[in-house]
C-alpha cells in the first residue's frame, strides 16, 4: 500500500483513538497517556507488518495471503481422497436428500473427480432419473433432473404471478438447509417468450445484507410448472464476512489506481468509480499482472495445439487463494482506449476493512451483475 495512504490512515486512526481514549478517561491525565497509546500503536504496526488499520480501539489484520501455487491435475491423488468424505457418508448424503425432496431414486454412479472449475474435488453422483454434485466435505452443489423424465402436461402454461408463488414453495422444499427465509427472489426467468408457452421457469434466490446481495450465498431452481418437477438445482454457499467499512472511497480509488499504473502501461486512466459490493476474493489481479497480453486473450496458462484446441502450457503456473467472501469497494477504471464502442476497463477488488487489493474482475463486479440480473428486460420478478 502506498505510503501516503497509510499515512493518511494512521492519521486518522491516531485522531479516533485519541478521541476514544479522552472520552472515556475524561480526566486531564489522559493528554499525558494519548501519545503512549499512538505510540505503541505505531511500534506494533512496524514490528508486526500485519496490522493495516485501526479505530477506536479495533485494530485490523492483513487478510491477503500470497496466493499458493499448485499444480493442476485432473487425477484425484490419494492426499485428496484422504481429505474428502468417505463414499459410504457421500451416498448416505445424497440417498437423505433425495428422500427429502421426495425422490426413490437409488444411486447408480458415485464418485470423486476434479471439478471442470478448477483444482476442487467433487462427488459426482448419479442418480436413476439424473445426476447431482457436491463438494468434497459433503456439500450440496448442483442437482439436474432431465426434462424428458416427466409427462408434461397439455396445458402446461402458468402466469408469472403462479411462478413467483410457486418458486418461493419450492425454495422451502428443495434447499437443503432450513433457512429459506434468508433468501431473496432476485430473478424468474422462462425459457419461451410468454408465459403460457413456457414449459421450463429459473428462479435465483441470494441472501442480502441490508442493501447489499451476496452472490455467493445463493440457490436456483429450474422447474416443470403445473406438475412442479425439478429440472435444476445449483447451490452456493460461501459465508459472507460482513466485514466493517474503514476504508474511504477516496482512498480506495488512490490504492487501486496505483496499483494498475504498475500494471496497464500501455493506455492512460480516463476516469474511475467505485462502490460498495460483495465479492469473493480472487486471483485474477495475480495473473493479470504477471502476463497482460495472455491474461486479455484468455490463454493464461494455455496455448492451442495443432488440432486447434488448448493445452496446458509446460511452464503453467496456476494460484489459489482463501475462499473469503468480503464486503469491498468495487473500483473500476477506465482506459482512453475503445474496444466494441465501449472504454476497456478493470475493476479491482479493494478489501473495505484493511485496503487491501484481493481480486478484481475484467468487467464488472458484484454490485453492478446483480443490478443487471435484476435490471434485464426478461427478469418478471416485478413485472
């Protein structure tokens, strides 16, 4: 972090922590005890590196790690076997919760591989009419009932009054866990382009933190309407920090566009604006830096072979960071560069609580999706 920034923090910490302290002693000694209590202060921020900020009498931690290196496989190893659940408490899982939603079903394939996502082991589980996924540790991810499964009804057609009713019920019947009345609808969506022609609806479920959604505490359900048959179940479930806002905007601004000087050299910065979203940290600032040029065409550890399909790269390196999900100003830049009638941008992750940058995104961030998910004409959770 940049030195006047600290300094500009520590400032304002030494002012809070003053007023705190004289507030509470209220007597005339505590003049004589303020310049102890910065002092101290200052020396373990020096000796320790991993206090970033302080108010009142909070002092915070530096919760960016640098990001672990590994190696990328599609072969689960035995390390990964051993940290999993055993097969025996994957299949009781998934018999228990297909028996709560109401399904017979036995298991006909069960599972570890590599999730398609990245390095994550999974339970890849099949079922007689479909398939289900968890994670390693026995969390629901995913569940998909094909379609042809059911008999769909001749007037098959619902309003989209019916469907916001029916999504809610379904929500109740299918997550997993007992907190449904955490969720908010945030999307109903039809696969056809009326309501009466439908025969498949979505529906995204978030959790919300005043203002503020959580993209990654989410539920969303795909279903046949009138006879109410899932077809879709994806589940995510990374707890939010709800973490405190210490750091300003302005501030905010300053950390994130020097940081992409050191990075984008080769367009000047036109503008910047940040909000305050929800978002999970990332790794998408570490590979943007270390190559631009791959990182912008998408082959960032990848290169084409002479059929014209991809291939890890020899030197590949790929990172990993904490699955922490974080309150942060979502600080986008803008370049004097044009591409497709819109400025290129970049929108950094900076941690609201310590300044800290933990990820970022080429376009945009949390905050403006879910504006967007909300937003789109085919959303009918309003209209």
């Amino acid at each position: 972090m940049d030195k006047k920034i600290m300094n500009n923090i520590l400032s304002k910490s030494r002012m809070k922590i003053a007023a705190s302290e004289f507030e509470k002693e209220n007597i005339k000694k505590t003049n004589k005890n303020i310049p102890k209590l910065v002092a101290i202060f200052v020396i373990t921020t020096t000796v320790t590196g991993g206090l970033v900020y302080a108010t009142g009498n909070a002092i915070y931690e530096k919760i960016w790690k640098q990001p672990e290196k590994y190696e990328f496989s599609y072969e689960v190893t035995e390390k990964d076997k051993e940290n999993a659940i055993s097969e025996e408490e994957a299949r009781k899982k998934a018999e228990e919760y297909l028996r709560k939603i109401g399904l017979e079903d036995e298991i006909s394939r069960l599972g570890l591989m590599k999730s398609w996502r990245g390095n994550d082991v999974i339970w890849d589980i099949g079922f007689t009419k479909g398939t289900m996924q968890m994670d390693s540790k026995g969390n629901f991810q995913s569940l998909n009932i094909p379609s042809y499964n059911y008999k769909i009804p001749y007037n098959y057609g619902i309003t989209r009054e019916e469907a916001r009713k029916t999504a809610k019920e379904l929500l109740l019947k299918y997550n997993p866990n007992n907190n449904s009345d955490e969720y908010e609808l945030v999307s109903l969506k039809r696969n056809m382009e009326n309501d009466e022609a439908s025969y498949i609806w979505y529906a995204d479920f978030y959790k919300k933190y005043g203002d503020l959604y959580n993209q990654y505490e989410k539920i969303s359900i795909g279903w046949v309407p009138k006879i109410n048959g899932l077809y879709s179940l994806g589940i995510e479930n990374s707890k939010y920090e709800n973490n405190e806002q210490k750091i300003s905007k302005e501030d905010a601004i300053k950390i994130a566009t020097e940081k992409d000087k050191q990075i984008e050299t080769r367009y000047n910065i036109a503008s910047t604006e940040a909000e305050i979203g929800i978002d999970k940290m990332n790794t998408d600032v570490v590979y943007r830096e270390k190559n631009l040029e791959d990182y912008e065409k998408g082959t960032i550890n990848f290169e084409p072979d002479e059929n014209g399909t991809y291939k890890i790269k020899e030197d590949a390196e790929f990172y990993k960071v904490d699955n922490r999900v974080r309150k942060v100003w979502e600080v986008t830049i803008y370049y004097d560069y044009y591409k497709y009638d819109y400025p290129e941008r970049y929108v950094y992750y900076v941690d609201a609580t310590t300044g800290e940058i933990i990820g970022g995104s080429r376009w945009n961030g949390a905050k403006r999706q879910i504006s967007q998910l909300i937003e789109d004409p085919y959303n009918l959770i309003e209209k």
